[in-house]
C-alpha cells in the first residue's frame, strides 16, 4: 500500500494516493464554488492545504542566502542583485515577495470566512483547520513585516472594486503585536506534534505556531516574548535534536534524504518542514545546484562563512587557536565539526565529477567537465549525492523551522533582555548543538578568559548552526550590522589555489590577505536599506501605500 501522509508539499487541488479521489471525479475542481463546498472534514483539509501550500521551501531558505554574506553566485541573479544594495522599487523579485505573501492571505482569508459552514464536521475540528489558516496567515506577514515594515492588514477576502483593496498600510508596531497575538491565537487550537497522527506529517502544530512566534518575537526586540515562546517548545517534549550516533555525519544526515521525517522517525527536530516526494510529482534541484557536474555551482561559501568556524574550540584571529591555512586542505584543520559537514573537505564524497566520487580540489575553469565553484569551495549540507546525476529529483525535506533554532532563539533573547547568563543556559541551549558533533565545548569562564565577547559568540553560533537556511541576512538587519553587507565577497586565498587551477584565478585580484576578490560594489545605506521599498508596481496600483519607506521615497 502506498504510504498516506499529507504534507506541507500539497497544493489546492492535489491529493496523495491513498486519500479519496472520488469528490475530485465528481466535481471539478475549478468549478467548486462556495455553495458546492465547505460541508466536509475532506473539504476543509484540501482548503487549508491550499493555505499550506505557501510555506515555501527552497526559495524562502536557500535561495535567501544570496541577500547575505554566507553565499556567491557569480551569475546574475534578483536575489543577488537585492542583496548588493543596488536595486529600485521596480525589482521584480521585490513586487514578487510582496505578491505571493499576498495571494496566500487571501487563501487563508477565505478558508476563514468560510470553514464554519462545514457543519457536519465537530467545533473541535473546524477549530483545528481554522488554527493552521491562521498560522499560515501570520507566517506570510511575518515576512512582509520583516521586509517592508508597515504594510496592509487584510483579513477578509477583498474582491475587485472593494475599497479595501486601496487601503492604507498599518504601521509596523500594531502589525507586531497582531501577528504575535494571531500566533497564539493558532497555538491555541492546534494539536501538539505528538498528537499528530503519521498521516498528518506536514500539518501546523502547537510547536510550530510557538516557535514562529520565537524568531518573530526576537526579530522586533521582543524578548520576553521570544524566551516565553520558545520554552513552550522546550517544555512541549517532543521535539529534539536529530542525532545518527555518528558525530562525523548526524549533522550532514540531518538535510538529506536519509533523515527525511516521513520515512525517519528518529528525526523530531524539524518543527515546520516543506516536504517532497517523487512519487506525488514535488520535487526540488537543489542537490544538483549545489554540486553540477557540468558547470558552475549555483551557491559557493564565501571567505567571510568560512572565517566564522572556530578552530580548536576559538576564533581563528586568535593565536591560541593555532590556525593555519597554508593549503587548501589546511583549513579545515581542527575546526568545527560542522564544517565539514557544511562545506565539501578534500577526500569526502561527492557528485561534482562524473566518475569520481571523492573530492580532491576545486575548479575554476569554465569547462564543461565537473563542478565550476566561484570561492573555491562547494557545499555539502543539503547535498543527497543519489540525486545529483538526474535533474530536479531531489526529495530531501527542507526545514523552514528545526528545534535548533528554538534553542539559539532562546539563548539569545535571554542575553539580549539582559539576563545574567549561566553556564546551565548555555549547556542546554549552544552545547547540545555542539555535543551532537562533538565540538568544543562554550564555557563561559573560557569566553572571559580570552576576551570574547558572549553576545558576538551566540550570533557566530546561530551563523554556524542555521548556514544555508535563509536566516543570515534578516539576522544581520535586526542586528544593525547591514554594514557587512557592503563589504566586498572574497573567496579562498590565491596562494592555496591548486597549481592546475592557478592559470583560471591568475588575473582575478585579492585583498590585503590574498583572498580572491569575487564582487565589489555593495552598498547598504542605514537610512533606507534595513527596509525594503513598498513594490513600484503596488503603488502604482494604490497611491494609497505611499509614501514610501525613508529612502525610497
């Protein structure tokens, strides 16, 4: 029998095998209308679907990287265009965020107009639905708080000549505080992760309303709010910390196929996951993009990601951290674990070579025989190897939320409310990621002893933990470091290329360390860029949204 579970890869009008096809022979679905619909538990799972739908994977995680400091694609793209500071309102990218965040509302909005007619169907029930409409719904104005700042509240479904539909934009404060009262609201009704049966893999839960309402709480300076929302995770049971047995791969493992949550159920560390599968035709490229055979990496660490992993338990500025990076292989020496479980390390597997399948050194030239990387390093987190050989294939799930980042969300908001930080905070929040890869402990009395600063550490661990899922780029706005955005993006240094790869970086310049010199140019200006500029196209469409944010006027 084929297996059931419907997950966060469903969209309107699928359903997986197994599940009862017969209302779709019968009716349609494009001519459903409300007087046809809203009476069964059925009904009310494909219309919250469609609102599941919107949790997007790989372009709300990876593809968000490009805005940071962690990645380099040398080719073009809006995504790196944004993230250079040099755009205008007109961006495509920009109205597209702006767009489909929208488009999900509406979704959620009419899933809650309507759901209550479902009344063969218990309260209890119609509550649970009406819980993930909302969760849904708060998750897309997170991101829309996050980027454009004020923006307008709709709850209702708005129809072409309604004024609604040239309304004003809310400000950013009360959007705050309703999109975290709306998480609660969800919480409040939806069932805990443990309740869900194997069938429901993919649907919101009381886990994963609370853990959004962390890292949002966190993101505007709520504090008590982030440790609060964070704790009912912690406390909740079910969530943990995935863990193989094998220090050297849990990691790795961890965003591969073989930790995929419905077929591995050991994996209880994903809270919120878009799933895929071959079988129900949603698959991503991911795999392929990070190692292709036969071109240039579409993603490639960056020198400043690089520099971020401790040696010998210590940052490498350090002298008492005994780095070296005398050849390539040489930087991966002593560092922590989880950068050779992120980034590819000479002599571990890989797919970037027909016919090789253990990485020796990069390439930089632009022959069509294996993997081109721009930095002189390849990835390996989200890699499934089995993958790589046929085009957009891949079936590992991408997380949107893991229970790591509840645990750094709570360290952190802690620290920033001014608490006095103990080391029993610390061994139950950063030292269970490092424990599962067996890292160098964080011990504060070390911090104090070398001068570190406890603050820059819990930042450089979330850097660490969370590379390559989207999150660096916001991190840095709601740190006001945007300045590191301007810096220029430098790759390995020229003087560890390998010698047949030499003739292909000849002419490329380096900085006053000797690292490749990849893009310069970037700007970020403090009056206009932590926010960006209301989409061209909106205002154009409603004058009504202006003015615009300050600088974009």
């Amino acid at each position: 029998m084929k297996t059931k579970y419907l997950a966060i890869l469903l969209c309107a009008a699928f359903v997986l095998p197994g599940c009862n096809d017969s209302f779709l022979d019968r009716i349609p679905l494009d001519e459903l209308t409300d007087e046809t619909y809203w009476e069964t538990e059925e009904h009310l799972i494909l219309a919250s679907n469609a609102c599941i739908n919107y949790l997007r994977g790989k372009s709300r995680s990876v593809d968000m990287e490009f805005l940071g400091d962690n990645v380099f694609r040398e080719r073009s793209s809006e995504y790196k265009t944004l993230g250079s500071g040099n755009f205008t309102s007109d961006l495509s990218v920009i109205n597209s965020e702006w767009t489909t965040d929208y488009d999900g509302i509406r979704r959620c909005n009419h899933f809650l107009e309507n759901y209550e007619r479902a009344q063969k169907v218990s309260a209890s029930v119609r509550e649970r639905y009406a819980g993930e409409a909302i969760f849904i719904r708060a998750y897309l104005y997170s991101y829309l708080v996050n980027c454009f700042g004020d923006v307008p509240r709709v709850t209702n479904t708005i129809d072409v000549g309604d004024d609604e539909l040239y309304g004003s934009r809310t400000d950013k404060e009360t959007m705050i505080e309703w999109i975290l009262d709306e998480f609660d609201r969800a919480a409040a009704v939806l069932p805990y992760a443990k309740d869900l049966k194997d069938s429901e893999l993919g649907r919101p839960t009381k886990e994963a309303a609370w853990a959004f309402s962390s890292r949002f709480a966190l993101y505007h300076e709520r504090w008590d709010k982030a440790v609060s929302s964070a704790e009912e995770v912690m406390t909740a049971g079910f969530h943990k910390l995935y863990d193989n047995g094998n220090p050297e791969t849990t990691y790795n493992e961890l965003f591969t196929l073989a930790a995929n949550p419905v077929t591995n159920k050991n994996n209880r560390e994903f809270i919120v996951t878009r799933l895929y599968s071959e079988e129900a035709n949603q698959t991503h490229n991911l795999s392929r993009e990070l190692q292709v055979p036969n071109e240039e990496a579409r993603s490639a660490p960056t020198r400043s990601l690089m520099d971020a992993y401790l040696c010998n338990g210590l940052p490498i500025t350090l002298p008492a951290s005994r780095y070296r990076e005398n050849t390539h292989e040489a930087i991966f020496n002593n560092r922590d674990p989880r950068m050779a479980q992120t980034i590819l390390k000479p002599g571990a597997k890989w797919g970037g070579y027909p016919g090789k399948t253990t990485y020796e050194q990069p390439k930089f030239s632009n022959s069509a025989t294996s993997c081109r990387t721009t930095t002189g390093w390849y990835f390996t987190k989200f890699v499934e190897l089995s993958a790589i050989s046929r085009y957009n294939k891949d079936q590992n799930a991408i997380p949107l939320m893991r229970y790591a980042e509840v645990l750094l969300n709570w360290i952190e908001a802690k620290e920033m409310r001014g608490d006095a930080i103990t080391q029993p905070d610390i061994d139950k929040s950063i030292n269970l990621l490092r424990d599962r890869v067996g890292a160098d402990k964080m011990v504060l009395t070390k911090l104090n002893a070398y001068g570190l600063n406890l603050r820059d550490e819990i930042r450089r661990e979330r850097r660490v933990e969370l590379a390559l899922e989207g999150e660096r780029y916001f991190d840095l706005l709601r740190w006001k470091q945007g300045d590191l955005l301007a810096k220029d993006v430098t790759g390995m240094r020229k003087s560890t290329v390998p010698p047949s790869e030499y003739v292909y970086v000849e002419d490329i310049p380096t900085d006053d360390k000797g690292n490749l010199i990849l893009m310069t140019g970037r700007t970020f200006s403090d009056m206009k860029n932590y926010l960006w500029p209301i989409p061209f196209t909106q205002t154009q469409r409603n004058p009504n949204l202006l003015p615009n944010n300050p600088g974009w006027e």
